[in-house]
C-alpha cells in the first residue's frame, strides 16, 4: 500500500450497537481496502475495541435542544475544519452496513467532491412519484479540512437543521449543505430492506440474494445484519425474513 492515507469514521453511542460492530466495520475495511487508512470512531466508551482503531471524544453540544446530545447531527459537526486532526478524503460510515467487495472506488469516485447515497423510498411510493433529491448519510465523503462551509451552514441554520416540517431528517439538512453533491453509483450501494429483501408476499417464501455488483449492503433501520444472517420470524408479516448466512461471510471479525 502507498500514498496518503484516507480517513474512514465512524460513531457509536449508547447501547443498540456493541464494540462488536466497529471492531467488524473496522477488519472488514481492512480486508477491503487496498490503501493505508485512519479508521476513527467518535465513541464515549471505547471498552473492547481491537487495536487500530482511534478514538475520539464527542465534541460539546453546538446547540441541539430538540434532541439528546450526542445525535445523528454528529454528521455534521464532523466537517468542521480541524475535527479530530482530520484532513482530506474522508468516508463516513454507520456501523450497519456490510462490506462486500473492495471500496477502493469510494475514493477514486468523483475526487474532491461531496458524494452520498440517493436515499431510498418504499417502491408503493416510488410508482406515484420519482425519489426526492434527499441523501441517505449511511455512507458519505467529504474533504476534510476544505468543508467547513457544511457545518457553517449548519450552525447558521440550526433551526431550521432541527425544524421537522422543513427538514424531515438530519440527512436531508445534509444534502442541503454539501450545497454541491454526487450519487454514489446505484450499483455500488444497495438496500438490504429494498434490494434484497424479497417484496411481501415473496419475503415468505424466498430468501434474501446478495446482489451482484453491490460493494456495501446497508442495514438502515431493521433489521440488523445478525438478523438477516439468522432470519426473522416474528412481528409484521412484511417485514419478516428467511435466513441469509450469505451475509456470515462478509461480516465477520
């Protein structure tokens, strides 16, 4: 491996996602990626983290009142300039995703630029009316050191950041600062609750296919990736799901 290293960061609070998921997220970008990286996670309890990862404090609450701190607009406290010593490329990640082929492309795509997923929308919705320009910040870069004009945006309008009947969602207000942004490539990035899970009354009677091409699956929302390993049997007949051990293979230590 040669050149500059890149920075890939993380987050963890609380207590739905154990040191497990860094410590996955962190071996499987390893397996992954072809150049040196940084892997920080922002954590206030680095307890069972493997060696290589570095941590870092959450910053102080810049003004949120309509959440607990610390909360998903972490996101955009990160782009300050000077944040955690960062400096150029840098890949945010949430801790429920699984790494399925190599990521180098997520640095070589569209160099210097703000890239995010096109979020996705139930596909009912998606016959009335076409996706909104709304990102999904599961996966996002960012140049650190050259975005502070995202968390000055931010602070600016934290208000409206917080506003729900302006911005639904943190990562709308994201996709609203990077001002500029690109899509990551469809193929690149799928759903496992869109792209793999079989549409109901299939989910019943099909299990979930990994898709061909993808690099990341994301597990946005549930359910977890040890959940789709395993299968779920229980709850809203729609959402329930055969067992995927495909998935075992790429998460793992």
């Amino acid at each position: 491996m040669s050149g500059a290293p890149v920075n890939v960061i993380c987050m963890k609070w609380g207590k739905r996602y154990p040191a497990r998921y860094v410590n996955i997220l962190y071996r499987s970008i390893g397996r992954n990626l072809s150049r040196p990286f940084r892997f920080v996670c922002l954590t206030d309890d680095p307890a069972g983290f493997v060696e290589g990862i570095e941590t870092h404090p959450f910053p102080e609450n810049p003004g949120i009142t309509q959440a607990k701190w610390p909360n998903v607009f972490l996101k955009l406290v990160m782009t300050r300039d000077g944040f955690a010593n960062l400096e150029g490329p840098t890949l945010f990640l949430d801790l429920d995703l699984v790494i399925l082929d190599s990521i180098d492309c997520f640095f070589d795509y569209q160099p210097g630029k703000n890239c995010i997923i096109h979020n996705w929308i139930e596909r009912r919705k998606q016959i009335l009316r076409p996706r909104p320009d709304i990102g999904n910040s599961s996966i996002f870069r960012f140049e650190a050191g050259k975005s502070q004009y995202i968390y000055d945006t931010f602070i600016r309008e934290m208000d409206r950041a917080q506003d729900r009947s302006i911005f639904q969602t943190e990562q709308a207000f994201l996709t609203y600062a990077m001002k500029e942004r690109y899509w990551w490539p469809e193929k690149w990035v799928r759903s496992f609750k869109y792209n793999c899970r079989p549409a109901f009354p299939l989910n019943l009677i099909s299990a979930p296919k990994k898709p061909e091409g993808a690099k990341f699956l994301v597990f946005h929302g549930k359910p977890d990736p040890p959940d789709a390993v395993d299968g779920i049997s229980t709850g809203k007949i729609h959402h329930r799901v055969l067992p995927a051990p495909w998935v075992a293979e790429y998460w793992k230590e």
